[in-house]
C-alpha cells in the first residue's frame, strides 16, 4: 500500500466491485428460498464457513475503515473541534444525500402511507438508522438500506478515537481488535441475537484502520499469508465457531485485491480496465441501497417453483444490470443534493466569517 491509499486507486475499487457483487448475489439467493424457488445453483456460502454477504459487508467496512484513516488523518484544521466537526460534516454528506435520494424514489414507487411519519418513525429515517434499528426490534419507517446504512453512521463515529489508538499504538490496537471480536460475537449471541450489529463488525472497521496507517507497499510475504488464509478458510470447516472467521477471510482476500490493484498502478497499465473499475466501483453504494429491492421484484416475476442453470443466470444478470443502471442514475441525483447542500453550507459558513470580520472591525475601530 501506499503511504495512504487514495479512493480511486484500483485495489480499493476492486475491493469494492467485489465486495457489492458478493452482497447482491447472496440477497438475489436469499430472495429465491425465502419465494420457495429451489435451484442447484443457489449458494449463500462463500467456501465452508461464511456467508457471502457476510464476506462482502465485512469486506465494504474494512475497506471504509482505511478510507476514514486517510481522510481523518489528511485533515489540516488547526483545532480538533474542528477537525472532528468538519469530518463528520463531510461523511454524512457522503452517505446522507444519496440515501434520501433512494428513499424518497422508494416511497414514491411503493406507495408507502404516510401515517408512518406522523408518529416520530420518520425521525429514524432522517438519522439514517431505520434499517439497523427494525434488526434491533425497533418498528420503524424502513424501506431500504438495511442495518448496514445505521451501521457505517455509528462507525464513522469512532473514527477520532481509533485513528490518534492506531497511531500511537499499534500492537495494543491489534489486541483489542481481537478481544472485540470475541466480545462481538457473544453480545450477537446472547444479546441482540443478530450478527447484524455495530459491536459486532466494529473489529472489521479497526482492521481497516490499521490497514490505512501501513505505509509500505504489500509485502509477497504478507500476499503468500493471505492467499494460504483465504484457500483455508475456503476449503476447510473450521472446528471454532465460523464467525472468527469473518475477520480472517475478509481481511486476507481485501490485502490479495489491494495487492492486485497494488501491481496496476504503474502509469499506462491496463488503463482501460482501471476506467471501468473506477466507473463500476463508484456506485457500488448507491448499488447497496438499490439491490434489494430491484432483487425482489426480478424474482417476484419468475413464473415457477425450479430455476435452471439458463434461469438463474439470467434472472441474476438482469438484477445486476438493473441495480447498476438504477444505482449510477440514483448516484447522480444524490450527488447533485450533496453538492447542493455543500453549496449552502459554504455560503453559510462565508456569511458567518463576514459577520465576524466586521464585527471585529467596528470593535477595534471603536477601541481607537
């Protein structure tokens, strides 16, 4: 890795075409049981021991753990009120926008009633946590998203603590990313009852923070490491408790991606193919918020109760097509939001530096 990897550098953006392709697929395979619709094709496992949309929402947050290690860590405000406020201004503007975006076309499409709004469910909306709280056993607004939306909000939070701990301490950090699993895994257990939590996958998110703050380019000894961890856990049933194994195969097949995009960085090397990693990557989010629901309505269209090799490798394609055609379509709209709200932002923010300069300037003009 380089010194701190920049967004649209092909290993992360592998990471992420990847890790939305794994998430679509498990919820298109998941969608043809819960229809009853059997197939020899439908598989939820990604090798012996974790679900594919496990791997890929594992994947996605390691991968945003690294992202948020160089944004917070590149940030240049001399305050850190400062620095922590302009951070969490630009993350919710990076995920907020699109999602409102997303639900408001959702609402318009199904025709939700709005009796939902008039008793406080849609103030769960508004804060992006309806989809992680509905897992949590809170009746909300929800129509798309999921848990993982609530999911990176909380994350992201952490950010100003984890980042200055990886810092200054890297094996200490290292430990308690492995105590947290393990505390993780029983608080899904014996708690909430749902891996779907922020505990849960927060040592995924601390992985991608130690990730961001390596300086060095991938070592082939640590490629050779990852690549014997990912044939293992493929291969093998692990005789513990599969959940461990999360953390260890999403981390060893994200430092293999990265390494591959780590060998297409020279200048003029496979240029074409980089465009189109860049172009598909950037809406692997926007394609988070959609699949789903495009994913339902495909099936709900299949006319049997038995999907064929032809079958199923056409409904599938035609619910990824749809999903990253709706995604780029759903991904301008939320940026032209966003970059309205920044827009408004910064006049606000001019305005108030004006007020006070000419408040200033009367004080000292009074003072003489």
């Amino acid at each position: 890795m380089e010194k701190h990897i920049r967004t649209r550098l092909p290993g992360p953006d592998i990471v992420r075409l990847f890790a939305m392709l794994l998430v679509v697929l498990y919820h298109f395979n998941t969608g043809l049981s819960d229809r009853g619709i059997s197939s020899p094709f439908v598989h939820v496992f990604a090798g012996k021991n974790v679900l594919s949309g496990e791997l890929g929402s594992a994947m996605f947050l390691i991968l945003s753990g690294m992202m948020a290690f160089r944004s917070y860590d590149g940030r240049k405000e001399r305050t850190l009120p400062g620095r922590i406020g302009n951070y969490y201004l630009k993350r919710a503007l990076s995920i907020l926008p699109i999602y409102y975006t997303a639900y408001f076309i959702a609402f318009l499409f199904l025709r939700m009633p709005l009796s939902g709004a008039l008793n406080g469910r849609l103030l769960y909306t508004l804060a992006g946590m309806d989809g992680y709280l509905e897992v949590h056993g809170v009746h909300t607004w929800y129509l798309l998203g999921e848990w993982f939306i609530g999911a990176i909000l909380i994350l992201y939070l952490t950010v100003p603590l984890l980042v200055p701990f990886r810092k200054k301490l890297p094996p200490v950090f290292l430990v308690c990313l492995a105590a947290l699993k393990a505390a993780g895994i029983f608080f899904a257990e014996y708690v909430v009852h749902t891996n779907n939590d922020v505990l849960f996958y927060l040592p995924e998110f601390m992985l991608g923070i130690f990730l961001g703050g390596c300086k060095k380019s991938i070592s082939p000894y640590a490629v050779a490491a990852a690549a014997a961890v990912s044939l293992v856990l493929i291969l093998v049933k692990m005789p513990f408790d599969r959940r461990y194994c999360i953390l260890l195969l999403s981390g060893a097949v994200v430092i293999l991606f990265l390494y591959a995009g780590q060998r297409m960085e020279k200048p003029g090397r496979l240029i074409r193919i980089k465009g189109f990693l860049s172009a598909a990557a950037g809406s692997a989010f926007a394609v988070f918020l959609t699949h789903h629901l495009v994913s339902e309505r495909v099936i709900a269209g299949f006319p049997g109760d038995y999907m064929g090799r032809k079958e199923y490798l056409l409904y599938l394609s035609v619910t990824i097509l749809l999903s990253v055609l709706s995604a780029l379509l759903l991904k301008e709209a939320g940026d032209a939001l966003r970059n309205a709200a920044e827009s408004g932002i910064r006049r606000l923010s001019d305005r108030g530096r004006t007020m006070e300069k000419n408040t200033d300037s009367k004080g000292e003009k009074a003072n003489a």
